[in-house]
C-alpha cells in the first residue's frame, strides 16, 4: 500500500515538475528567439523590462491575459473555444515518456527521470502528436473567414505530410535499438550517437521537423503576406496564447527527440544528464532560430513536392540501406 | 477497481459520441465526435492489453482517415442547402431504421451474453505478452505467419492510391 | 478485472449504433464516417477476442481492418468528391438519377 | 525473441505476383511512354493474361499449403482461376475499343482490372479469413473505382457511390460475422474452424450460427442476391459497359467460391441451419430477378436482374452442399462468363459514343441489318435463358439435377419454373430484332479485331460447352472441394 502511495506521489511531483518547468521554457523560449534572432541581426531585442529584457515573457503574458476575448459573431462557438486547448494539450503529453536523465536514487528509493517508461513510447509520441493537428484545422474551419481555414488546410495538410517522412527517418534508429521505448533507445546510445550511424535519416528527420511545426521556410500556414495569420487570425487574449504556446511546446518535443533518438539523450560526460539533455536540447532550439532568420519562405507547391517526391524517397531508401547493412553485419 | 472504472468512463464516453456522430447535423461536428469515439477506444485497447493496436488506432484513425474526411467536409463546404430534405417522407424510415438497430443490438446482446465463451487458449497471455513485448510480437507475427497478408496489403493500398487519383484528379489527359 | 462480455456488448452496441447511422442518414459523409465507427466495433471484437484467447490473431487482423478501413476512407472520399464536382451534393437522395 | 522466417513458397503464388506485376508495369509504361497507344497495354495485358493461365494449368493436381497456412492451391482454386482469367482476358477484349470511343482511355483501367483479378485469385485460393478477406477488398476497390470510371458522367458517379457505400455497409457485417467466428473458436484459418467445430460439436453455439448469419449477409451482397441485391441494378446500368461485364462475370464468381469454400470446409457441422437459410435465399433470389426482369426497358438493367437470378440458379446447389452440387456451380460459372460475356460484348458493338444504344427498344430490326450479329445475340440470350443445344441448358441441367438428387424437389421445380419465366425476357430481345421494323440507322458498328475475337470465344465457348460438355465435367468434379 505505501509503495501505491509513495508511487503515485513520485507520479504527481514528477508530472508537475516537467509540466512546471516546459511552461516555464516555454515562455522564455520566445524571449530566446527574439534575442538571437536580433543579435543575428544586429539589433539588441528586448531590453526594457528587466535586465536584457529578461522579465519580457512575464510582461506578455500579463498582456495577453488582460486582453479582450474576442469570439466572433459568425463562428461556431465550441469548436472555436476547444481548438486551442486540442492544439496544447497533445503537445504537453509527448513529454511523458521522454527520459531527461539516467536513474536517481533518493534515500534508497530509485526515481526514472522520466515520466513514465512505456514500450511503445516513440508510437506514443508519434500517435499523440498526430492528434494535434486538429487544434489547427479546427481553429481555422471555425473562425468563418477564409484566411483561417487556407491556412488550416495548409497546415494540417502540410502536418500530414512530413508526419510521414519524421515516421520513417526514425524508423532506421528503431532497426538498431529494436526497441520503441525511448530509455532503451537512449541507452543504446551509450558508445556512439546514432547520428553518426543515421546520418541520413537525421538529415531528414530535421528538416521534417520544421516542417511538422510550421516553422520558417515551412511557415506556409501563417504566411503573413498571403494569409494574415493564417488558422489563428481570429484569436486573441488567451486563446491566441495557448497556440503560441502549443507551437513552441511542439519545437520542444521535436527538439527532445531529436535529442533522445540522433545525439544520445542525457549521456555526456563531467555534467549532470539533466543538464546535457537542456543543452542539447538548446542547440537544436538555437538551429531552429538560426534557420528562421535564414531562410525565406517556400512556395506551397514546392513544399508539396519536396516532401513527397524527395523526402519520402529519401527516408524509404534510408530503411532499406539500413536493412541491408543490418543484415551483412548480421 | 481503477480499471473498472476507467472502462465504465470510457465506455459511456465511446456511447455517446457514437450517437453524437449519428444525430449531428453537422458533418464536422460528426466528426470531431468521431475522433473522441476513436480515442477512447484506444484506451480500451490499453485496457485489453493491445497497446499496439491502441497507438495504430490513434495514428491511423484519429491522425490520418478523420483528417482525411475533415478534409474533404472543409473542402466541399457542405452547407445549409444540402440539408436532409424531406422530413417526413423520412420519419417512417428513422423510426424503423431505430427500431432495426434495436433489435440488431438485443440480438448482438443475447448471443454475447448467451455464450460460452470456448476455444484454445493460445500461448501469448499478458504476462508473456508483456515479456517480449507487444510491438515486438506483432511485428514478428507480420513477417513470419502473416506474411503473405502483409504482402497483400501492400497491393490494397496501391489499388486505393490509383484509384483514389483516378477519381479525384483534375484533369485527365488522354 | 471487467469481464470481457462487457468489452463485446460495447462492441455491440457501437455497432448497431453505427448500423442505424448508416440508414437514417441522408448525408454520404456521415454515412462513411457510420460505417467507420461500425468497423471500430469490428475492432473491439477482435481485441476482446485476442484477449480472451490469448493469442495474436485477433491483434493481427484489427491491424488490416486499420489497412482496409484508410484505403476504403480514400477510395470512399474521392468518389464523394467526384459525384459532389457533377452534381454539388452529398445527399444521397439528390443522387438518383437511377431509381435506388 | 526467435524469428524463424517461413519458406517462401514463390510457385504457389506465381500466377498472382505476375498478374501484379503486369498491372505495376502497365501503370508505369503508361506513364513513361506517353506516346505509346493505349490499345497496346490492352494487349500487353491480355497477354499476360494468357501467360498466367498456363502457369496457372501447370499446378494442376497438386495441393498446396503455402504461408503458414493462409494460402492454397488445389483443384478447387485453379478451376477459379481459370473462370477468372477467361473472364478478365474476354474483357480486356471487349474494353479496348470501348475505352477509346468512350474517352475514357486511360492505363490505370487496365491495372485496375488487373488488381481486380488478383483480388479474386486471393479470395478463391484464400486458406484463411484474412486472405479471403484482403482479397475481397482489394477487388471490391477496384470495382469501386471501376465504376465510377467515367467520371464527367453522373450515372458512373452514382453507380460508383451506391456501389461504395454499399458494399463497405456489407463489409462490415462480413467482418462481425469473421470476429464472431475467431470469438467462438478463436483461429481465423478455415480448416482450423471446421476441425474446432466438429471435434466440440459447436454445433449450436449461438456466436457462430449468429457469426454464420452475418457471413451470409456479406456474401450475399457480393453475390447480389436477394434481399441483398439492390445495389445491382443500378451499378450495372450506370458503370461503363466493360465494367459491368466484367462485374457479372468474374467477381460473382469469385464471391461464390468463397461462399462455396467458407461454408463447405469451416461450417460443414451447421448445414442443417445455413441450408435453410440459403434455400428462402434462392428461391427468392430466382423469383425476384426473373419476375423484375421482365418489366425493364433498359438491356443492362435487365442483365443485371438476369444475374440476380441465375445468382439464385448456383445458390441452389450451395444448398444441396453436395460434390455433385459443388461440380455444378463450377460449370454452371464457367459457362456463363461465356454466355453473359458475350452478350455484353454485342450490347458494346451496337454502342457509340454519347448514344449507347441502351433500351431494348433500339434493337428492333437489326435481324434485317446485321444478320450475323443478329444471330449472335439470340445465341447468347437463347444460352442464358436455357434453351438446347446452348451451354447454359447444360449448365443449368446439372444444377436442377444436382438439387433432386439431393432430395431438393420442390426447389428444382422453383428453379424450372423461373426458368421458363426467363425464357419471355430473354426471348423479348430475339424478337424485336426480327419481328420489328428498324426504326434508326445502325451502321456504324464498333467493330475492331479485338471484340470480334472476344465474339468469337465466346460464342465457341456457348456452344461448344453446350454441346461437348463432358469433358469440362470431369474436370469440374475433380476439382470439388469436398473430402
């Protein structure tokens, strides 16, 4: 009975420990961006509020939370009130099986840092992370207005897409580690990183995932010369928030398995994991601010066929290559 | 008892958006009722220790076909002026179609509750299910005693592809 | 532990509600998403079924129900969307230039 | 975990990996070599066709489990095939002049028809539920496009989308009824049921004679018969014509041999039930296709209530689930993918481009016109109405007399009856071509060298299986499934 107790306590200080702090990334997250895409440009970014603007994410938010809701007239109301909370919260969950650490041990007790350790866990990523699509495509089919449902159209077809090449790039790494939970994959990793092995498959791999979150050059879905604002348009206060958060939770999680499955996940040397699992995982939020100050926009069409007729390709050969190395190396 | 529970919850919640999907007017309302149906099956799936199953269902049928068909009602804008028509011509058959459905269910209950349930137990209980690995022991039944299935399949999906293309596209060219 | 009868009435139950959809229904979409939710009950049988048995079979086939089910939703769609370019409707009884 | 890889068994399953390569290589020439004309893939395709059918005649006589048991080879299912590749040959035939004049020349028509084939292949060779299953579907898709393949046209449209919704509906039910069958015995490979069900005397067992009902609703709305017939006769008025010939002809088939091997080898032990059952089902299904028959003005439409009802002919000896029964469904399909065929494929002579030619109606005189082609309907409407010396008597023959050797009378006398019914419908057409003035002009005719020669087997096939039938019996009771 204690050990239910003492289990469940574990559970709940563990979920709001993760759930605590990637709010809290969250949010300065945006500030990151905007500092490293001024200095990128040499501009300084925030600088007003707090020291180097460091009290900027807590500035917009009180904004954002004191602002009018606007619901509008002609848009039909459920839906328009559930599309952001289905954009958030699939996008928080995929953190449950995603290991941060090696084992602790606490006055005999041994914690996983990790949520909880399922054997489907990338499966449960992928399934959790497709459901969040809809936010999207909901939200722009229920604000009424052409803008919003293009670009919910684009972004959910855009999403579908290159869901399938992130599948399959990952599927090389599953060859190997023959497993689908993530603490095994990480600990498969304990030699060499599997970029080094999946060179390809994390080539493709990264450039989906910026696809998958709607980043620059694949930020069709909120072109703002085109679209507006694409499928948020017509959401304001916190409603707006909770897909600005949605979206950058996304990049957290894409970054996390970048992590977990390319560049060994929270083994390094000298430094505590939890630690070299955030400066991974920093670096690839770094690569994805870099591209965006980078690289202009693709076309719509070019998006499609680059997806379809070269990164999909490109994945299935990475299997069957691996495949056929697996099997001479035997 | 927390197993029960949860089956009972998810149970009630996979009845009612079932019937939701039946009586909205609204397609994509339908459809939004779907998914939830399609969800919480998962959970089920969970319960009947098919974890597979469950994240295919979430991955195949909440994130692929429902995306598919939120697609196509966003696309042809389905609006008032296709409305069910003909009210009453149509009461007749609602009544009879419910009254149908009714009798299909106490016969679907009667057989299920009725039977015994017989036949050999295979060897793949959860214990042992769990030992190897659910994901694992699927994919090893696909390549060995499915295989040819499997196979099959491929050529399914292929038909569907052309077909689908065939239809929808465009413009054909001769 | 539920007893699985309970896992095949729910099964039942969605089924024939999915059945009823499909006949009281005039709209060609929400009849393909009736017959959607009649091939998910399809899939709860099995996974029941699997479990009760212990072996895999079930599991396997549900897994090419899913196959089937995604090839016919594409087939299914694209034929909504050839018939709705001719004639703009889903209504199923506004298509009948034959008699049914 | 141990993965022990099964053999792969490639010279059981030759015949369909080469079908389907034909089908890829098809699609994929006409996408590369734009310029090459469509009438070629045709060609290429009925080739092949004839390829398979040889491959397909060397198993002759073997018996072969394949793929842990999801696969088989025997008599049974080569007999099939070999109603399936005719079938698919003729119409390959009949549609290459159709596609061009209807503007509907595309390769994918031709692959689809192929994948189509190797759907059947997989239902009639199909050892386990699930092959029968996916072979089930991938034939249904592809008849689903099929029909809808003239897509500017709006009857196509809807006859795709009956077709569709329909047969998913059904689908359904199949599938419940194959849960309900795995739930009480808990295997899905078809001898593993039949062994269960004997050696536990299951027999009474409410979850498989309920699993047995709903396998009854699927099939029977594969095989068009009554109550489950109403999809048929709007698919077949409003698919091209190629289409609906091919749809009478090998997936009625096909959907029968699975009917015949799921029912004869898995639920032997329930024939009592399931006989009855089949029984209201016959004489419903002869009755109401002939009697509607009767009233249509349209040609297809009254070839399709003409397939309901000989539909209800072959149920008939499902229901005497004897050899002899079993041997006579065999022929009897045989001999009308010959006869129904080729009246489809004169329907598609007398058509043009935007005017088909459809109603009975537009027949009358061409006894006077085109003699010759004249003759040749009233060869084919004379076999399937049952008249000497055509196949169709023969095959209805030892159908009628498989039922009262069974002890099956008074459905033998149903089944006569109806027949002497159908003999006004199908005469109908015969006597307005000579007894009416032509009130229109015919010439031209859609005549190329491809549907003669499809004319040509098909009239060979009517009359030399009405008159030399013998030999084909044999066959036919060597290839039945019974022990």
């Amino acid at each position: 009975m204690l050990d239910v107790i003492l289990f469940t306590f574990i559970a709940i200080i563990k979920i709001s420990i993760v759930f605590g702090l990637l709010l809290l990334t969250i949010a300065y997250l945006i500030w990151i961006e905007r500092k490293v895409m001024a200095h990128m440009q040499v501009r300084l970014g925030p600088m007003r509020v707090g020291w180097h603007g460091l009290l900027q994410p807590l500035a917009d938010g009180i904004k954002l939370l004191f602002k009018e809701d606007i619901v509008p007239y002609k848009a039909s109301k459920v839906l328009f009130i559930m599309a952001p909370v289905i954009a958030i919260v699939p996008a928080l969950m995929s953190f449950a099986v995603i290991p941060f650490g090696n084992k602790i041990t606490i006055s005999g007790y041994s914690i996983d840092m990790v949520i909880t350790d399922i054997n489907i866990g990338i499966l449960f990523i992928l399934a959790v992370t497709s459901v969040g699509v809809y936010g999207i495509i909901l939200a722009g089919w229920s604000s009424s207005n052409k803008y919003s449902l293009l670009g919910g159209l684009r972004s959910s077809a855009q999403m579908i897409s290159y869901e399938l090449s992130i599948g399959l790039s990952l599927i090389g790494v599953l060859m190997i580690t023959q497993s689908l939970s993530l603490v095994d994959i990480v600990n498969a990793q304990s030699k060499w990183w599997f970029v080094l092995f999946q060179p390809i498959g994390f080539m493709v791999y990264a450039i989906s995932a910026v696809a998958e979150v709607n980043r620059c050059p694949f930020d069709l879905p909120e072109a703002e010369s085109e679209l507006v604002a694409g499928y948020h348009t017509e959401y304001s206060s916190m409603k707006f928030s909770l897909f600005f958060m949605a979206e950058y939770a996304n990049i957290l999680t894409v970054s996390a398995i970048a992590v977990t499955f390319f560049f060994g996940g929270w083994r390094g040397p000298f430094l505590p994991p939890v630690i070299w699992f955030l400066i991974k995982m920093f670096l690839c939020i770094f690569f994805f601010v870099w591209i965006r100050s980078t690289y202009p926009r693709f076309r719509y069409d070019q998006l499609m066929n680059f997806g379809w007729k070269f990164l999909l390709p490109v994945a299935l050969a990475n299997i069957i290559v691996t495949g056929l190395v697996i099997v001479l190396i035997g | 008892m927390l197993e029960s529970l949860l089956f009972i919850i998810m149970g009630l919640i996979v009845i009612t958006c079932a019937i939701g999907v039946v009586f909205q007017k609204n397609p994509i309302y339908s459809a939004v009722f779907l998914i939830q149906t399609m969800v919480s099956l998962a959970v089920l799936y969970i319960l009947l220790h098919a974890q597979f199953v469950a994240a295919v269902q979430v991955m195949v049928y909440a994130g692929a076909v429902m995306v598919l068909f939120v697609f196509v009602i966003m696309l042809l804008n389905v609006q008032r002026a296709d409305q069910e028509l003909g009210k009453d011509r149509l009461i007749f058959q609602k009544v009879s179609a419910i009254f149908l459905g009714l009798l299909l269910f106490a016969v679907i209950g009667i057989v299920t509750v009725r039977s015994v349930l017989q036949g050999t137990k295979g060897e793949y209980t959860p214990e042992h299910m769990n030992e190897i690995g659910n994901t694992q022991l699927v994919g090893k039944l696909l390549f060995t005693d499915y295989v040819f299935p499997f196979e099959i399949a491929s050529i399914l999906l292929f038909a569907a592809i052309i077909g689908a293309i065939i239809l929808a596209k465009k413009e054909l060219k001769e | 532990m539920i007893p699985l009868t309970w896992y095949l009435i729910l099964s039942g139950a969605l089924f024939t509600i999915g059945a009823t959809g499909v006949l009281i229904r005039r709209n060609a979409l929400v009849i393909l998403m009736c017959i959607e939710l009649m091939l998910n009950a399809v899939n709860l049988a099995f996974v029941t079924f699997s479990r009760h048995h212990d072996s895999m079979d079930g599991q396997i086939f549900v897994f090419f129900i899913m196959t089937v089910a995604a090839a016919e939703a594409a087939v299914g769609l694209a034929i909504i969307v050839a018939v709705f370019k001719n004639k703009a409707t889903v209504n199923v009884d506004k298509i009948n230039l034959m008699k049914w | 975990m141990e993965i022990t890889v099964p053999p792969f068994d490639i010279k059981s399953i030759a015949p369909i990996i080469l079908v389907t390569i034909t089908g890829i290589v098809v699609l994929i020439t006409d996408v590369f070599l734009k310029k090459l004309p469509k009438e070629t893939l045709g060609y290429f395709s009925f080739l092949a066709v004839l390829i398979t059918g040889v491959i397909i005649s060397s198993q002759l006589g073997t018996t072969v489990y394949s793929f842990s048991n999801t696969f088989v080879v025997d008599d049974f299912s080569i007999f099939f095939n070999f109603i399936f590749l005719i079938s698919t040959a003729i119409v390959i035939l009949m549609s290459v002049t159709y596609l061009r004049q209807e503007g509907i020349n595309y390769g994918e028509y031709y692959t689809l028809i192929l994948f189509a084939t190797v759907g059947m292949m997989l239902m009639a060779g199909g050892a386990d539920l699930i092959t029968i299953f996916l072979g089930l579907e991938i034939m249904s898709i592809s008849l689903y496009v099929l029909a809808g393949f003239r897509r500017d046209r709006l009857d196509s449209n809807e006859a795709s989308l009956k077709y569709f919704l329909l047969g998913a509906f059904s689908t359904c039910f199949l599938l419940y009824g194959i849960a309900l069958l795995y739930g009480a015995t808990g295997t899905t490979n078809i001898n593993e049921i039949g062994t269960f069900i004997t050696n536990n005397h299951a027999y009474s067992n409410p979850m498989i004679i309920m699993g047995t009902c709903l396998l009854i609703i699927g099939f029977g709305f594969k095989t068009a018969s009554v109550p489950f017939h109403k999809w048929a006769p709007d698919v077949y008025q409003g698919a091209p014509t190629s289409v609906t010939a091919f749809m009478s002809a090998g997936p009625k088939a096909a959907a029968f041999a699975v009917f015949l091997r799921v029912f004869l080898v898995s639920l032997p032990g329930l024939e009592t039930k399931w006989s009855v059952i089949l029984w209201v089902m016959s004489v419903l299904t002869m009755t109401v296709g002939n009697v509607v028959a009767i009233t249509q003005t349209n040609i297809k439409r009254m070839l399709a209530y003409s397939s309901i009802a000989h539909a209800g002919y072959v149920l008939m000896a499902i229901v005497t689930a004897s050899s002899l029964g079993t041997a006579s469904i065999l022929f009897y399909l045989l001999v009308y993918v010959f006869m129904n065929l080729g009246a489809f494929a004169v329907i598609m002579v007398l058509g043009k481009k935007g005017k088909e030619n459809l109603q009975i109606d537009d027949y009358s005189g061409l006894g006077y016109k085109h003699p010759v082609l004249a003759i040749t309907m009233s060869i084919f409407m004379f076999s399937l109405a049952g008249i000497p010396p055509f196949a169709g008597f023969m095959g209805k023959f030892y159908i009628f007399s498989s039922a009262i050797k069974s002890g099956y009378i008074v459905l033998a006398i149903i089944g006569v009856i109806n027949s002497v019914i159908s003999v006004y419908y199908y005469l109908r057409v015969t006597v307005v071509m000579y007894m009416k003035q032509p009130v229109r002009e015919f010439a031209p005719l859609s005549l190329s060298p491809f549907i003669i020669l499809a004319l040509i087997i098909t009239i060979w096939g009517t009359i030399h299986l009405g008159i030399f039938p013998s030999r084909i019996i044999e066959f036919a009771q060597e290839s039945v499934l019974l022990p």
